[in-house]
C-alpha cells in the first residue's frame, strides 16, 4: 500500500452509494442504522440508495424514509440493470467529495464506515476493509462461497502482487477524484467491486487496509450467482493486468 498525500483540507460530504434489488426485508432497518451511527459521530453525509428494478416494496419503503430524512436519497435505476450498473447509478449522482458502497443486506457494519470516513480525512485515497485480516471476522458465511471468496482473491493477490486480501468485497471507501480517475466504469455486474480497487491501484492512488466484520443477511436473496460471475471477475482482471503492465502508464494519476 502507498502513503497518504499530505491532506490540503478536510472532507466535506461523505456520499454512501447502496443497490439494492428486492430488499423489502431490511433495507429500511440498513438506512436507519447507518443513518443514526453517522449522526452520533457527527460524519456529515448523504445516503444514495438505487432500487435496480425492485420486484417488491423496495421502492416505496425508500421514498417514505426519504419523506422522514431527506438525507436518504431514493434514485431509480430505469435499466439497463445489474449490480454494477446500479452502483455507476449512484456514483454519477453523489454530491459528496467522498464515497462508500455499501450492501443493502445489514452485512455491513456502519461503525466501520467511520473509520472509512477518518482515515480518508487523514489523507488515503482509498480505505479497503478485509474480513479476512487480524481484527476481521465473518459471521455464517455459506461454505462454497467462502471458498470461492478465498480462492477468487488468493487469485487477484498473486496476479497482481498486493498485499490486499479480500479485493472481491465491495464495502471500500473512495475519495471522489479516486472514481473520476476510475472511470470509464465498464462491469455491469458484480465485478465492479473488483474493477474499482483494482483501477484505483493499478493507476496509482494511496490506500490502505483495515479489519472490518460482515454478517450473513436475515432476510431475502443473495444476488451474487457463482456460476454467472466466474467469468466476468477473469475478464476484469485480465483488463486490468493488461492496463498494469502493458499500458506504459497512460492511464496513472497524475502526480501534482
């Protein structure tokens, strides 16, 4: 991991960007949560939440949050949908001069999201969390997809020569000019969560790495499908490899 830039001034509006697809179960209960633990910490922010063509009562869940705290902002994501392509959604819309993404499911520990918000104030570009340090933890991870959760990144580590451990995880904290730098954004679905970090280190931005905890959701449908994904996290990283050694740096942050 790279050092921080000397901090030039504080950040002004953390931006938390959360898809969600079929959430009815608990996505009210995620808001709040997250809501009121950045309130007592006093972390100045928005919530962007993208109903990715909701099925169920999603949507009308999130403009009544919306009618009580402005502060949750409700977007629809009107297609073409998928993961990735609702977290661009929400990412395109944040007024903040920085972000976190989040999952809808309550797997997320809001505490973590302030020590996201600290550390991007003490300069880091990026803040990545890993369930699978010293400090970490997961709670009912489902066997298979752990495994190919350990496998997927023992991959990514190796190709790529990094220290980070748990790249596939989409819960990662960014300042704004980390995504603007990103972009284009090309995964529709869930290898966006590789594509961001991967992009972000690759073309040269600080980050660093802390312990964060994740539990199994308590209601609805996972969406990540194994079978559907394996392919897409190949292509991603390949394009990003290919960037890392072949692209002569055409695509690094331009050091000021």
């Amino acid at each position: 991991m790279d050092s921080p830039e000397k901090i030039t001034e504080p950040l002004k509006l953390l931006s938390i960007v959360i898809p969600a697809k079929d959430e009815e179960g608990c996505i009210a209960s995620t808001v709040e949560h997250l809501d009121l633990e950045l309130n007592l910490r006093n972390v100045p922010h928005e919530i962007i939440v993208v109903d990715d063509a909701s099925d169920d009562q999603t949507w009308e869940i999130l403009t009544k949050l919306h009618e009580k705290t402005p502060g949750i902002i409700p977007i629809k994501n009107q297609g073409p949908n998928g993961f990735g392509r609702a977290i661009i959604k929400g990412l395109d819309s944040i007024n903040g001069d920085a972000v976190v993404i989040m999952m809808a499911d309550e797997s997320d520990d809001p505490r973590d999201v302030v020590h996201y918000w600290n550390l991007l104030n003490e300069g880091w570009d990026c803040v990545f969390g890993s369930r699978f340090m010293k400090g970490g933890g997961v709670i009912d991870y489902p066997f298979l997809k752990l495994t190919f959760n350990r496998m997927a990144n023992f991959f990514i580590k190796h190709l790529f020569r990094i220290k980070l451990n748990d790249t596939t995880n989409a819960f990662k904290a960014y300042r704004k000019t980390v995504i603007d730098g990103c972009r284009p954004l090309i995964s529709p679905h869930f290898n966006l969560t590789v594509e961001i970090p991967l992009k972000a280190i690759v073309r040269g931005f600080s980050w660093t790495v802390i312990p964060i905890t994740w539990k199994n959701r308590k209601s609805g449908v996972a969406k990540l499908k194994m079978k559907e994904m394996g392919s897409r996290y190949f292509f991603i990283c390949m394009y990003l490899w290919l960037e890392k050694y072949f692209s002569r740096g055409d695509y690094r942050r331009k050091q000021l």
